[in-house]
C-alpha cells in the first residue's frame, strides 16, 4: 500500500492590498493590488503555499481573482482531495484531465505542491527544478505613475539606492506623439546609458506599431514588448522582421505550445514567461526550453504577484538554463505591505533566491487575517 501523505484539504483566500503608488498600464490604472493566496495542507502535517494573481481584475487577461478562487474550491480542491502529495506531476496530470484552461489556478496549486514537497524533502523548490543556476536574479523596475518627471525622479532615486538600473515604460494609452514625447523625455532626464524598454500591452495596431517603433528605435529603447494585439501574430512577425530593436511577446505566448507557434512564425526575438499564464513552474521550464531550442531570448515575466508568487517565479528563473534578458520580479516592491512573515530581498540590482526548503517563504496570519477581503465574515465566525 502506498504510504505518501496525501492533500489532505486546499482553500483560497482573496487579499487586497495598496500599492505604493498608482501604476498606469494601457488598459488599466492599478491602485490596489488583489492575491488569490493559497494553502494546502497534507495528511504529514506539512502546509504549501502559492499565490496566483492578475492585474486589474478582467482587465488584463480572462481570468480574474474571483475566478482563480472559485475554480480552485468548487473544481480543484475537490479533484485533488486524499491525492498523492508527492507526486506532483501526477496530481496536475489529474488536474489537466478535469479542468480545462484555468491556469492561474493550476499554477497556484502546483507551487503550493512544490513548496510541501520541498519542505518534505528538506530541499528549495529551485533544487526540485533541477537546480539552481544563478542565485539571484537582475530585476528591472516599471515606471508607471503617469508623469514623466515622477518617474525620472523614481529611476534617479532608485538606481542610487541600487535597487534598479534597467527602467520599463508602460505607453499604449495615449496618442502615439504623446507617448513618444512620454519616451523622449524620460530618455532625456536619464542619459543615453540607461536601459529602457517599453510595454504597448497590446495597444497598437500594426501602421500605429511601424511608426511608434521607428521613433522608440530612434530614441534608444533596447526592447519593444507587446506592440500588437495578442492573437495577431502575423503582425508581430511583421514588426519582428523589419525592426532592428528586439520585438518581445508577452501576451501573446502562455505555455509551451504558444512558444512552438511563434517560434515557427520567427514572431518575437524574446518571450516574456510568466509562471501563472503557463500554468505552473514546470509548463514554464517547457516554455524556456522551447525557446532555447528555437533561438528565442528568454525575460522573467510577471503579473505583479506579491512575495509569494514572485518567489515562486524566482525559483524557476533560476532554473532556466539561460535568462538572457533577466526579469521584472519586482511585485513585492509595489506593494506597501504583504502577507509574509519576511519579505523578498533586494539587493545590487538583483532579487535573492531563497535557499532554504520549500518556497523559503512563510505567510503572516496576523496579516493574512487583516488583508483578507472576507475578514468581516471570518471575525464573525470566531467569534460567534
Ligand atoms: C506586463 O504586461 O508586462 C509587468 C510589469 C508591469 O509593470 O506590468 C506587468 C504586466
Ligand atoms: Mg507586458
């Protein structure tokens, strides 16, 4: 008889927090930031945790908090019950056979899964990857107030502290003048030196992207993500071959498959992966090997997660065997206070990967319980 402990019982908990300041994307302008936190439990007492989050509710993508959560309690909890823990690639595979798409979901309970197992095992989840091949990560900041002198002084004040010294303007959602100016002056308050990238999320379309790339050409930006709409590849392939700069999809490749499809397409010099649209940390690996298979540089996306979900991705992206354009894990950062007992470190441009077993992340219930959209109810429960 197979005597594994087994998923004793998952739940997922909506937790809203502020951010440290407005953070204006193309389709919407955060204020606040929503995790999905989740926790499973297994029959040897042991607890792992994940998070699963998007940005701006359905604004994003089409998976929203509310649904990441209704999905993992009526669907997966359920579907995972008295389940090998150990054995995580065959609880997804369980997962993959029931629960079509969903992947926000899927990821958030593969992580929590990993992070029991290396608990278990006395192992960080990066060694359950096959091993860590750099130990901290570069990590690039999005300046995004909406005011380009704001951000200029946010860059200056954070490459000083060493923080940050790769920047990412978020453009899309005014005119293509304004948005170049946008560009030019923050390149003029910087200097030639700084790295610069730009995010369209989508915004343009392709005689819009033609002028708006030449000019970000012309002003020195390194790298152009997401210029067209997600499912008009052909576009992007378009834009790929004819520019110089490098053209990078994010929207437009979720998981392996995506990868394949693009890369046939030579549609993107780079892939921005990010652990919940690929459904997890190992449908990432996949992803990443499809891409080095193919030529295709590889970024560490994210969906702005708090520490856990950011750390859970800091162990894949220090797995990838290659990250030739390191990453933007910076989540933690735009929040003014998390649900963790210690929170991620910074340090010399770079994001520390936890050596310790699991995750190396441990939640905070004083703060769990103050930050959980459903507090009212649960104190009324304890108390009653
Ligand atoms: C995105 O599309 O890249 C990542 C950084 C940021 O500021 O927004 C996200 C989403
Ligand atoms: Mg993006």
């Amino acid at each position: 008889m197979n005597s594994n402990p087994t998923v004793h019982s998952i739940d997922a908990v909506l937790v809203d927090l502020p951010t440290i300041r407005a953070h204006k994307l193309a389709m919407t302008t955060m204020m606040r930031q929503t995790l999905v936190i989740v926790r499973l439990t297994c029959s040897d007492g042991i607890t792992g945790i994940g998070e699963a989050t998007t940005i701006g509710g359905l604004a994003y993508g089409d998976q929203s908090p509310e649904s990441i959560k209704s999905a993992i309690d009526v669907y997966i909890a359920p579907l995972l019950a008295g389940q090998d823990a150990t054995r995580v690639n065959v609880a997804m595979k369980r997962l993959a056979a029931s629960v079509q798409g969903n992947s926000f979901a899927k990821s958030a309970v593969e992580v929590a899964l990993l992070d029991a197992q290396g608990q278990r095992l006395g192992l960080p989840v990066h060694a359950l990857l096959g091993g860590a091949v750099r130990n901290a990560l570069p990590v690039l900041w999005t300046l995004a107030s909406g005011d380009a002198s704001r951000d200029v002084d946010e860059a200056l004040a954070l490459m000083e502290a060493r923080r940050h010294k790769v920047f990412k303007l978020k453009i899309g959602s005014h005119p293509l003048a304004d948005d170049i100016a946008h560009v030019q002056a923050i390149r003029r308050g910087l200097g030639d030196d700084v790295m610069l990238t730009v995010d369209v999320n989508q915004a343009w379309d392709e005689p819009t992207a033609m002028r708006g790339i030449a000019a970000l050409e012309a002003a020195g930006v390194g790298l152009i993500e997401q210029p067209v709409a997600r499912r008009n590849r052909r576009a992007l392939a378009r834009l790929a071959a004819r520019f110089d700069v490098a053209i990078m999809a994010d929207e437009a490749v979720h998981d392996a498959i995506d990868a394949v499809d693009l890369a046939k397409d030579c549609a993107a010099d780079v892939y921005a992966l990010k652990i919940s649209q690929a459904g997890g940390l190992w449908p990432t690996l996949r992803a990443a090997a499809v891409a080095d298979a193919a030529g295709v540089g590889i970024y560490g996306g994210t969906l702005l997660e708090g520490s856990v979900g950011s750390i859970a991705a800091a162990h894949v992206f220090a797995a990838c065997p290659t990250l030739a354009w390191g990453t933007e894990l910076f989540g933690p950062l735009l929040l003014e206070d998390d649900v963790v007992v210690q929170r991620p470190e910074y340090r010399d441009f770079e994001l520390q990967v936890p050596q310790t077993p699991g995750l190396g992340v441990q939640l905070d219930a004083d703060k769990l319980a103050f930050y959980r959209r459903d507090r009212a109810s649960q104190s009324v429960a304890v108390t009653a």
